[in-house]
C-alpha cells in the first residue's frame, strides 16, 4: 500500500493535490483517526498545512498555525537521531516531557516522521491514535522521504510561477504579473 500511496500522489497533475491525495491513502491504511503535515517557518513556528481526519471528526488544521518549535522540543530531540518518533501512551509521553504541547484533544497515540532534504528540516508529520503504532511507524519512516519530496517540488512550482511574473532584471510585474495583480483587486 505504500507504493499506492505514492503512485497516487504523483499521479496528481497539481502537487497539493497529490500531496492531498497520498495522505489521505497514508491515514487510511494505517486505520489513524487524524494525519497533520506541518511545515517548519522562519520564525521559529510549524504550521499545519495539510490535515486529513476520520469521518466525523472536526477538522483542526486552523487552530494549528503557528505552533511554537519550543512547545514541540521533545519531538525534535527525537528527530535528532531518529526520522520517526513512535510514542505508544501519549499520556505516560506527556507526563515526561511537561514542556511537550500538542493543542489536539483525544490523544492516545502519535508517530510523527520528520521531512527533511538534504539536511533541511521542511516540517512533519504527525498521525493520530493508529491502532499499531510499531509496523506504521516503520512504513511512515519510507513515506516521510516522498512527502518531503513532494512538499519541496510544490515549493520550487510556486516559485518558479512567481518568478515568471517578473520582469527578472527589475522585479517589476510583467503582462502576466500585472493581470495576476488586476484580478485580485477585482475579487
């Protein structure tokens, strides 16, 4: 089922969608109640940009923004020497490490892999309350390569669409640029 998960995401001609797409595959098949992606900021703060949830379940991604790195030390002192953190009893986690916040009610399980290329953290993932922590943590260790992957792809997409709305010696929008601009004021 990994090798599903991402032909399903690159079969996807948008990258978000495929990302989309291949998370959505990744918390079926580990039967999780929730998956989250977030993605490490410039200013010391991870924010969730993907979130995929159960039937049923409300969505949390909006109250994930901006989460502080220093909330979250415990998982990167994990990621330090390991690409996977399994914790099996969030509360026994919890109790451990008093500085770890996660602001999600109903934990009782995470594994969260961290996307890194090249040695550059872009983020991670993090998949709730899994019935078998152990095997998923192991699949997730393969998967976590291919979403950082995808999630630098969609990046150099985005800036490279960006750039083409520039003039590249002055910075000033070109004909594309300037209608780009011209419909949003519109909207």
């Amino acid at each position: 089922w990994a090798n599903e998960a991402i032909t399903t995401g690159l079969e996807a001609k948008n990258p978000t969608n495929g990302i989309e797409k291949c998370i959505a595959h990744i918390a079926e098949n580990l039967k999780s109640e929730r998956f989250f992606l977030f993605e490490i900021r410039k200013d010391g703060t991870a924010s969730c940009s993907f979130e995929w949830t159960q039937e049923g379940l409300l969505p949390w991604k909006e109250e994930l923004q901006s989460v502080l790195l220093s909330d979250l030390s415990a998982l990167n002192e994990i990621f330090r020497t390991n690409k996977v953190a399994i914790v099996e009893d969030y509360a026994a986690f919890v109790e451990q490490h008093p500085d770890f916040v996660l602001p999600i009610p109903g934990i009782r399980n995470f594994i969260s892999g961290c996307l890194q290329i090249s040695g550059e953290r872009l983020g991670f993932t993090l998949v709730l309350n899994s019935p078998d922590c152990r095997p998923a943590g192991y699949m997730l260790s393969t998967l976590t390569d291919f979403l950082a992957v995808m999630l630098r792809n969609r990046n150099n997409l985005q800036e490279a669409y960006e750039q083409s709305l520039r003039d590249p010696m002055t910075g000033v929008c070109n004909r594309r640029g300037l209608e780009r601009y011209l419909a949003k004021r519109t909207d």
